[in-house]
C-alpha cells in the first residue's frame, strides 16, 4: 500500500475525505507548523501540501509525487524539488467561486449598494440612485485558462463584451482572445479588468504605472491570481489620479495584510481576505481523483506542471 502524506494547516479536513476517495493509499496529516520525528515520512511516496515546510523535502526521500492544495504554483516551482518529481495542481471548483466573487463586486458597484445602505440608514428615498447599465461595456479577463473563462462566461451573461488574455494566442470560438501584450490598448474603453493569471516572470508587475497610464476614471480592477501582479505604489497613485476608478484586491504581496497598509483605508480599495478561491476537499478532490487512483495503482502522474511556465 503506498504512502500519502498530507501536509497541511487543515490536514484534518482533507484526511478523511482523500482516505474515502481512494482506500488503496495509506494517508496520514500533519500541520506543517508541527510535524514529528515519524519515521513513516520516510517511505512516504506521494505528499499533499500547499507550502513546503523546512527541511521537509529532506526527510522524504522516497517522494514521487507532489500534489499541490491549489491553482497557484509559484511558491512550489521555486522551490528546489528534483524535476524527476511530478508537482500537480488543483483548479477545483474556483472558476465558479471567482465568477461569483467578481461578479458580486461589479454588481454592488453598478447597483449603487452601498449608497442604498447608506440612504436607508437616513430613512431616505433616493429614486435618483439609478443603477449602472452594464451592457455592452467592455470586460478584460487576463488568464484565459479554466477559471478565467468562468469569470468571463460570468461576465458575458451580465451583458459586458468579454475579451481574453492569453499567453500563447489560440484559436477559440467562445470570446475574443489577445495577447498579454494587446491589454494596454484596450484598457481606456475598459470598465473592469479581471487578474486571474498566475505568477510568472512574464506577469509579476503586470499593472505597473505604464499599463495604468492607459486606464480611465471609470475602470474596476479586480485581482484575483497573486498580489504580485500588481505594484502597490502606481495602483494607490492610479487611483489617487484617476487613472482607476476603482480596485478589489483579494490577494496581497504579503499576506496576511500588514496593518500598516495604506490599502485598508483607501476609500477607492476593497480589502478581502484571500477568499476568492476557497480551498475545500469538496472542491479540490474530484479534480484530483485522476490522479490519485493512478498513483495508488503506480501508475504515471498526468498534467504536471511545466515548471518553465510557472504554471
């Protein structure tokens, strides 16, 4: 019976759900804040992690498969894992919750909510808060794999023409598809900007201060993929001139979100705590089951990552 160790701050959520997905595996978990001296680790093949504690690759010499706890894959591919090991990663059902998660931000925008709440609290009528009429505006959705098409069939179905961003142009018969480079000139007609790339050479400060030149008053930035995408400092000043109407950020260079941030109290920034994508076993093992009943029958690991890409 093969050995799979999971790793991980709610290892106790994921071991009874992988142990009943596939029985044929012995599963043990640890928090990566308390692993013991368990001589188990040792013959352990397959591991389930999101970060890499200290030391811990030294103690698995028998690793063959890493299965990474989310979409992401920066903070792994960094890390000096042989490239005989497979690193897999986990969509699960995150397309669906950064659609809703976008989704809902436009709307509260364009319906006015928090001038309604703010009305309400008056007990006064406001007829004249009239909401945003969305259709036809432009959506650009940078990421075009599994979730940002979610975000983009979303978007689409609110009425807003969606167009994609990718870094390998593709023949697709669903939306628009562009080039990275394409996205600053599309930018001034843009009413949102959706970030939902991973994190690459190619992508860390993406929306620097030269693409947001390119922005106008009226345009909604949303992140959803890693806080590096996005240079702090040109965002705040962006905004502070009116270069960008408005950014949601669920995701932080550093998080969690140091206090002193000036991003808590910009009254223009919506602060989430990283909740866009929520990691549950539900959502995560039907998109590894594959995988998983391949490595309890030895077979070979499909769909690893290309560590070149980053992704």
């Amino acid at each position: 019976m093969r050995k799979l160790a999971v790793i991980h701050h709610r290892f106790q959520d994921y071991l009874p759900a992988l142990r009943e997905a596939e029985p044929r595996l012995e599963i043990r978990g640890w928090h990566p804040r308390g692993l013991p001296d368990d001589p188990w680790l040792a013959d352990a093949e397959g591991l389930f992690v999101w970060k890499l504690p200290p030391g811990l690759l030294q103690r698995m010499p028998r690793l063959a498969w890493i299965q990474n706890s989310g979409a992401g894959m920066d903070h792994l591919v960094g890390e000096a894992i042989p490239p005989s090991i497979p690193i897999t990663r986990a969509d699960g059902q995150f397309g669906y919750w950064m659609a809703r998660y976008t989704a809902a931000h436009l709307l509260s925008e364009a319906q006015r909510i928090d001038e309604c709440r703010a009305a309400q609290g008056e007990r006064r009528w406001a007829p004249k808060l009239i909401p945003e009429d969305l259709t036809g505006k432009l959506a650009l959705v940078y990421g075009f794999g599994r979730i940002g098409r979610q975000i983009g069939r979303a978007l689409r179905e609110l009425g807003l023409e969606v167009h994609g961003f990718v870094r390998t142009l593709r023949a697709d018969g669903e939306f628009p598809i562009h080039a990275g480079r394409e996205l600053g000139p599309l930018l001034g007609a843009a009413r949102v900007l959706v970030l939902c790339a991973p994190l690459t050479a190619e992508t860390r400060g993406l929306v620097d201060a030269g693409l947001l030149a390119q922005g106008n008053a009226g345009l909604t930035l949303v992140n959803v993929g890693r806080g590096e995408l996005v240079v702090v400092p040109d965002l705040l000043e962006a905004l502070d001139q009116g270069r960008l109407g408005q950014a949601v950020l669920d995701v932080f260079p550093q998080e969690p979100l140091e206090s002193g941030s000036p991003l808590w109290d910009h009254p223009k920034v919506v602060v989430t705590p990283h909740h866009s994508g929520p990691s549950t076993p539900g959502a995560i093992i039907p998109d590894i089951i594959g995988n998983l009943r391949r490595f309890a029958e030895g077979l070979p690991i499909l769909d690893a990552v290309d560590r070149g890409l980053g992704y």
